[in-house]
C-alpha cells in the first residue's frame, strides 16, 4: 500500500505541465485526450472559463492598484472602483465558505479544471483564494493607515 503522506509528483504540478510531462522511458506519449484540455469544452464552458479568466485578471488588477495607492498615496475614482470590486468578491467568497463564487457553475458547464489548477499546482491553487483576500486586506489596512496623507499623494 502506498504512503498516504507521499506526494505524487504528477499531481502537485499545473493541468499544463502535468500534460506536457507524460513521458516512458524518456519519449513522449500520445494518450487520448482527457477532461483537462480545451479541446473536450463545450462552447458555453469555453466562453465560461474564458470569462472567469478575465474576472479573476481584473481583480489581480485591483488588488495591484490598491498596493499601488496604498504606497503612493494616490486617490482617485479609479480606487473606489477597484476597492468596490474587491470587496464584492470578498463577500461572495465569504458566503461561499472561501471557495470561488463560479467554481460551481463552471463545473456544472462541463468544466472539470478550477481557474487557478490550469496555472498552480492545486495545492497551490487551493490556496490561492485564501492567500489573495490576505493580501487584499494588508492592502487596504495600508491605504486606511495612510488615510490621505501618504507620500506622493496626487494633488487635485
């Protein structure tokens, strides 16, 4: 029986390499296509997964912006958007128990991969929503410690 504490190699890494590596005896292998790869989406799980990328980009992107204001001291409409946004997916999240709010209904498309395992390992992945709300809050912690006296503040 194999040790329960051992890492299997193969899953600890992204769908993208863990596709790229099926390799015997130092040649690659062809396999029939499996329920990881693009190829086997339905168009709505394509345009899903599709969407669900720009989602998760845009709010990278806050939560950048928000670090940038926190640091610069800058204030401006462009923070309270991303801030808003922030905040939103911080409920939905809360809601559904720290656990993306579309995991769900992308799995129910046909979509079998969750957004962050096609670019992290999925103990990484796992961990990513949890790891990106702490930094979310540090982020605005610095921006409220700041308030509107922080270096470099753009003046109106």
């Amino acid at each position: 029986m194999p040790d329960p504490q051992e890492v299997d190699p193969e899953r600890s890494l992204p769908v993208w390499l863990r596709q790229a590596s099926r390799e015997q005896n130092g040649v690659a292998q062809v396999r029939e296509p499996s329920p990881d790869t693009t190829t086997n989406l339905s168009g709505a799980a394509l345009a899903f997964r599709t969407l669900h990328a720009a989602i998760a980009v845009e709010q990278l992107l806050a939560i950048a912006y928000v670090w940038w204001c926190a640091l610069s001291g800058r204030r401006d409409r462009l923070l309270g958007i991303a801030a808003a946004t922030l905040v939103c997916e911080g409920v939905l999240v809360g809601v559904n128990r720290g656990d993306c709010p579309l995991g769900g209904l992308q799995e129910r498309l046909g979509d079998p991969v969750p957004l962050f395992e096609l670019v992290l390992s999925p103990h990484a992945a796992k961990r990513a929503v949890p790891t990106l709300g702490a930094v979310t809050a540090a982020g605005f912690a610095l921006l409220m410690a700041r308030g509107r006296r922080g270096v470099g503040r753009k003046e109106r």
